[in-house]
C-alpha cells in the first residue's frame, strides 16, 4: 500500500524518539501490504480496531503511540490522519480527524 504521508511519522518520531523504530517498522510493512479488505489487516495486525469510514486504528510500540489511518483499499492508498500518544488520543474523534 502507499501510505501517505511518511513526513507526518517523520515529525512524530522526531519529538518522540522511542517512536522511531516501531513507526519505521510499521511503515515498511504497511508498504509491503496489498491489504484488500479490514479481514486482511486484522490478519497482520490483530490489536487493530475498525471505524466508521474505512478508518484504522493501529497500537504502536505495544499501545504507547495510536496511528489513524483512512484506508482505500481499491487504490491500495492509506492517508495518515493521526498520530499521537495513548492520552492524545483520547482527545480526538477518530472517526473524523
């Protein structure tokens, strides 16, 4: 899949070092993904949680960071719509941000 935008997980990662790693490494699988289907994303990623408009919610580096995604599946695209902390999180609607 081709996840958009890196630059945003770049910004992350630089005000939260230990985030770097786990995003990399997130990053490289999700752009080796050819995900068709949530089903296929709960394979790879069983702590994964499902919104409302194709969006995906991912635990990084065992729950420290939350990742929202919007999926397109069809054109295999996902845009990076969130990145933050556990408590950050908590102060978003994910299903719009």
């Amino acid at each position: 899949m081709r996840v958009i935008a890196l630059s945003t997980l770049r910004e992350f990662w630089r005000r939260h070092p230990p985030a770097q790693v786990p995003l990399e490494s997130w990053y490289a699988e999700a752009s080796r993904a050819t995900w068709k289907s949530p089903a296929e994303v709960k394979l790879a990623h069983r702590n994964a949680s499902f919104l409302p408009g194709d969006r995906v919610v991912f635990n990084i580096k065992g729950n420290d960071y939350r990742l929202i995604v919007a999926m397109r599946y069809r054109s295999q695209i996902m845009y990076v719509r969130f990145i933050g902390t556990h408590r950050e999180y908590d102060k978003v609607d994910a299903t719009t941000v």
